[in-house]
C-alpha cells in the first residue's frame, strides 16, 4: 500500500482546507488516520476512520474537522474549517491493518498547512 496526501497550503485563520489521502491498492479496507507534527512537537492524532465509516477526534478539532472516506476510490479527505494558527503543521495519513500476519502501518509522505493570522 502507497498513500499520497495533498490539499495542504496557506489558508488564514478562520479559512478552510480539504486535505486527501489517496491509497495505491487493489484492496483497501484500512482503518486510517489523519496525524499532524507541529515544529518542536510530537506527532499527535487528529482523527480517524474505520473502513466502515466509524469515526474518532481529538478534542482540539471536534466540531471543526471533518474526517470521511470513499471506498471506491480508495481515498480518505480531512474537511478542516475554522482554521487556526495553532493548526500549522504537516499532516500525514497513515493506514493500519491488522491480519494473521500482524499489526502493519504505512505512512504518506505528509502535507504542509499553514495558518496565517
């Protein structure tokens, strides 16, 4: 599995961005996560989808982002409004799978958001 994410940018305060995560798979039914590093901290979950459809956020974006997926195109959006410096920060989507061969992981490659206020 491959993930290529995009839709990051400069956006000011109170603006809004759609980021996408685009999975290179035959068959994609990862559970998958939106994560953030912001320069000096740690990398922090912000959100996550199960393949069908269950939903999870920290508490610092509830109500603001949106996480969603569709599975015929196997690609995972981050709906992110009423943005905030504090959201600066490169975001990475990873997917996760657990079969009879373990727990697995793969990382995009991340996506810069910049929040001017």
């Amino acid at each position: 599995v491959h993930l290529v994410e995009s839709g990051g940018g400069l956006v000011q305060a109170g603006g809004s961005l759609r980021l996408s995560c685009t999975a290179s798979a035959t068959t994609f039914k990862h559970t998958v996560g939106w994560y953030r590093q912001a320069p000096g901290k740690q990398r922090e979950l912000v959100s996550r989808i199960t393949y069908g459809g269950s939903t999870t956020y920290a508490d610092s974006v509830k109500g603001r982002f949106t996480i969603s997926r569709d599975n015929a195109r196997n690609t995972m959006y981050l709906r992110m409004n009423t943005l905030k410096p504090e959201d600066t920060a490169v975001y990475y989507c990873k997917a996760e799978s657990t079969s009879s061969r373990g727990y697995a992981e793969v990382w995009g490659q991340g996506t810069l958001v910049t929040v001017s206020s």
